[in-house]
C-alpha cells in the first residue's frame, strides 16, 4: 500500500475510534456517577530516509534527517476521575461520595469485588444494603426491620430508630475503596469497575479520613461529562476525518494521474 494512503487510513481509524469515544461519553451524559473517558493518540514509528548530521559531501553534514512519519494510533482512553455535580434526590439510601473513593461491592458466584462511584443504595429482601444489580455493599450493613430515620453521615455511619425506640442506633459502618492508580481500573459496565495489575491493590478506610472523601446524603453524583465540551470535541473529530479521507482521495488522484504518466 502506498504509504500516503496507508498514513490516512490510520488518521480516519483513530478518529473513528475518538468519535467512538466521544459517543459513548455523550451517551452517558445523565447515568449516575459515569466517568467520561479521553482518547490518547501516538504517532507510529518513523522510516529513516536519511539520518540527522549525515554528511551530504566530503567535507558538509546534513543538518536535518529526513525521517517519514508512518501515521497514529490510539493508546488508552483515560478516566477522568473528576467530581460530577451533586444531584439532590432527598432519598436517604442516596449517597454522593465527594473526594476519592469507591464503594467495594460483592460480585455473586466468587466473581471477587468490584467497585463504584455510584450510591443509589437498595435493600434486599434480607434487609442488607446493595446496589440496583442486588449486589451487596462490603462491609455488610443489615437494616432492622421497620427501621425510621435513617441517616448516613459524612464519615460513613449509618443509624436509624426502631420500633419502641426514637433514639437513632449505630448499624453499620460505610467504609470507601482507593488505589494507587485509579486510572487503571477496568470499566465493565453497570458502573463498575475491576482491580487491575496497574491500579494496585485497593485499600480500604472511613470516609473523611485522610487521603479518602466524604459521603452526602440524600443526594446522588452526577455524571461529570460536560455536553458542550463533548460536541465541540465531537465537531473537531468529525473535521479531522473528513479531512484526512480527502488525503485518502488525493493520493488517489495523483496514483492515477501517476499511471497514465507511465
């Protein structure tokens, strides 16, 4: 392949992968706590026509190499870990965490833990706090039956009044995951996320400790993609590939003029 032709084509598949991307932020725009990702591009390898300072007589040197660059590549698509705006439900199984921190979940069948941004918190039918999905919130915490008043702090404790008595009791305590490198984390949809190699081992703490964030009450994360960002960086992806297929037809043109010529 020719390689004008083959530089486009890696130019029009890396923007097809950032509106991939992109699309996929725009999609989530209202899911609870979702974290928009960004694409991150590498120019390929170089073919080295001529080195840097090789000598172009007997006594002179080339100040410049000419080095022909190959095309681009997409290499990871970061997380972007910001804070979403809070969203007021005045539910009190909703908590928003504010700061760093996951909520660490049991997957059913030994599938491990896994963890989440997101705390639009349910009780099952054995009175234990767990997400939508049903799986259940770690440390364990089992609500009383007929319990009122619950309430959540900032640092995690979760208290309610029972039947008989108005004073509000200590239930459970709401502790928050953390990694090294939360970059890492493997996305795998309900929003979830995976340890990995890269993201370290999680370490567990009371929110409002040092180092870990706060819970709110009543209110939920929202997602923290913007939408007008997301349009201006879908027009500029859509631009670049319609620019780099007219290269594709360029190179085209002139491979055809080429063959007449011969």
């Amino acid at each position: 392949m020719d390689l004008a032709l083959a530089i486009a084509k890696s130019g029009m598949e890396a923007q097809h992968q950032n509106l991939e991307i992109i699309s996929h932020n725009l999609a989530n725009a209202s899911t609870t706590s979702f974290k928009k990702s960004r694409a991150e591009f590498q120019d390929l390898p170089y073919n080295m026509i001529r080195q840097p300072g090789a000598p172009t007589t007997t006594e002179t040197n080339g100040p410049n190499g000419i080095m022909m660059g190959s095309g681009t590549k997409l290499v990871g698509n970061s997380k972007i870990y910001s804070d979403g705006s809070a969203i007021i439900t005045n539910r009190p199984l909703d908590v928003a965490i504010q700061g760093r921190g996951f909520l660490q979940v049991q997957i059913p069948n030994g599938g491990g833990y896994a963890y989440t941004r997101a705390g639009n918190l349910q009780i099952n039918e054995t009175g234990q706090l767990t997400l939508p999905n049903g799986y259940v919130v770690q440390p364990p915490i089992t609500l009383p039956t007929q319990f009122t008043n619950l309430t959540i702090s900032k640092d995690g404790i979760v208290s309610a009044s029972t039947p008989g008595n108005n004073m509000p009791q200590q239930i459970g305590q709401l502790q928050l995951a953390d990694f090294v490198n939360a970059d890492a984390l493997q996305p795998m949809g309900e929003n979830l996320y995976l340890e990995t190699t890269s993201s370290g081992t999680v370490t567990l703490g009371n929110p409002d400790n040092e180092g870990y964030g706060v819970l709110s009450q009543n209110q939920l994360e929202g997602s923290n993609v913007n939408v007008v960002e997301e349009m201006v960086n879908l027009i500029e992806a859509q631009r670049a590939f319609e620019v780099t297929s007219k290269a594709v037809s360029a190179v085209d043109s002139m491979m055809d003029d080429l063959n007449r010529t011969t």
